[in-house]
C-alpha cells in the first residue's frame, strides 16, 4: 500500500492573530484554503481528510493525506510525518471522529443522504402517530440526546463491520450534535457529531484504509477523519 502522511497545521509562534484573522470562514473555506497545503494538477481526486480542532483559542488542522503537505510559509505552519500504524486484529485504540452520520433512501431510482437522527425522530414518530417532535409530550419521549447517542452510536457500528473495527459501545460519547448551513439559501448544509470511545481492530487491512481515506460522507467539510490512539 502506497505512503500515507499524518499533518499538524497550526499558527506559527508570533503570529496567532494574523493566523485567526485567515480563517473564520466556515468549513467550506477551510477545504478550500486546505487544497493549497496539498496542491495537485486540475480534476485530481481529493486524497486527504482532515479535522479542524479549537482549543485553547487557537484553531489547529490535523490531515492524514496520500501526498506530503508543501510548507506555504506565512501566519501558518505545517508538520508532518509518514503515518504507518502498524496493526493486528485485537489491537484496542481509543478514538476521536467528527463525523456526518447519514443513511442513503432511494425511491424512483434515486438515492438521498439522510440524517440518522432525523430518521430516528421520524420513526418514533410514526410509531406514536404524531407529525412533529413538539407533539410528543408524554413521559415515554426519550430525551434529544438520548436519541442522538443511540441513533450515531449505531451508525458507526454498522460502519465498522466493513470498515475493519469493533465499537466498544459502553465507552462511547456523542457530542456537539449541529446543524451547518454554509449558504444564505441554506442549499448546502450537513449535520455533524463529534464522538468518541474505544474500538478493537477486527480487520487491519480493512482499518489501514479506513484511518486514510476517513468514515462516512462531508469529508470535504472536515468530517471523517478518525484519530486514535493506542490502548496498553
């Protein structure tokens, strides 16, 4: 299997607010601006997935990409390193995933993404004979969250089976459920979690081309990309 790469790119030392000042455009610029660390000849194949990370007031950009990243200089940084795992089928790792949980439905030949926690809403829904979420007042609605970690925790463990790993669902959390619009007429918008866990590695081939190509759909907006980290 060919190379593949694992960047950090970060504000360089003494330049934090010319840095933040670049980027507070939205997912769809940093793809955009991303496209310039990993530059390839017009109609190539996007070949890296990446994560935005904010923490501690700075906006951090982690990639895993079949081409090394070119150094552009600037407010900007970039480190990078050849990204080898070496695994084995029972290998236990903890993880962290920004993802777009989604079903393909297809009717007259068509296929849409949906939402997984849409569609759960939907079917609890018509299982109560109501229309809208606001109707259900009862004590047998369970709580959004309630809905949203059970609706993505299933969705990652359906995507494991062909994708080379196990969940250990009692370690799983699913936060910062979203809705983003990155248009004014809202015709591009995609939902994103962040969830994170523990998993054990049932196929390593399989796992290998999971961390690099990333899991699920939006990976142009920064979803899909799975970290991990070694279990003792």
């Amino acid at each position: 299997m060919s190379p593949m790469y694992f960047s950090l790119i970060a504000p360089a030392e003494g330049r934090v607010h010319e840095a933040l000042q670049q980027r507070l455009a939205g997912p769809y610029a940093d793809h955009q601006w991303l496209w310039r660390w990993f530059p390839a000849d017009a109609g190539s194949p996007r070949d890296f997935v990446f994560r935005r990370h904010d923490g501690d007031g700075l906006p951090r950009f982690y990639a895993v990409s079949a081409r090394q990243p070119v150094a552009l200089g600037g407010a900007w940084q970039v480190q990078t390193r050849e990204y080898a795992p070496a695994l084995q089928i029972g290998d236990a790792f903890s993880f962290e995933l920004r993802a777009n949980p989604t079903v393909r439905h297809g009717r007259d030949g068509k296929s849409k993404r949906h939402d997984v926690v849409m569609e759960a809403k939907k079917k609890l829904l018509a299982a109560q004979g109501l229309q809208r979420w606001s109707d259900w007042t009862d004590e047998a609605k369970p709580a959004v969250q309630t809905l949203v970690q059970d609706a993505c925790t299933d969705w990652l463990a359906r995507r494991g089976e062909g994708l080379g790993f196990e969940l250990q669902r009692e370690t799983v959390l699913v936060e910062a459920h979203q809705q983003n619009r990155e248009r004014a007429d809202q015709s591009l918008s995609f939902t994103t979690v962040d969830i994170a866990g523990r998993l054990t590695v049932t196929d390593a081939s399989a796992f290998i081309q999971a961390l690099r190509s990333g899991i699920g759909s939006a990976r142009a907006f920064g979803c899909g990309l799975l970290l991990i980290r070694r279990l003792e």
